[in-house]
C-alpha cells in the first residue's frame, strides 16, 4: 500500500508542475495538489518510529527542586 501512496504521490506533484505554465489549469492544479498531501499522509503513516526510546526516563518532574538525584 506505501508504494501505491508513494507512486500516486510522484504522479500527482509531476501533474502539477507540468500544469503549472498552463493558464486556465489551476482547478486541476489544487486537485492534483490535494491528491499529493492525501498520498503523502499515507507514506508518511507507513513509516516505522525510529526514534530513540529512553532507557531510564525521569518519573518524577519535581524532583530537581525537592534535591533527589533522580
């Protein structure tokens, strides 16, 4: 399904870079641009969370003020 999203996403930004010297064409260009940001949306809800998980993360947000060192 990411390809078919990142395939329809190619097509529909080359759309509107193509239509964009074409006067009369901005009805197609908001179309197609719409169809890029849908198509983007679903690669980008796709991808995997590749961000670093915390090994030992801070519970207790007061603590610096109460003298804990943790």
């Amino acid at each position: 399904m990411r390809l078919l999203s990142a395939t329809i996403a190619i097509v529909s930004l080359v759309g509107v870079i193509v239509m964009a010297p074409i006067y009369g064409a901005a009805i197609f260009m908001l179309l197609l641009f719409g169809l890029f940001l849908l198509a983007l949306v679903g690669v980008l809800s796709g991808v995997d969370d590749r961000s670093v998980p915390q090994h030992d993360p801070a519970m207790n947000p007061k603590a610096w003020r109460n003298g804990d060192s943790h």
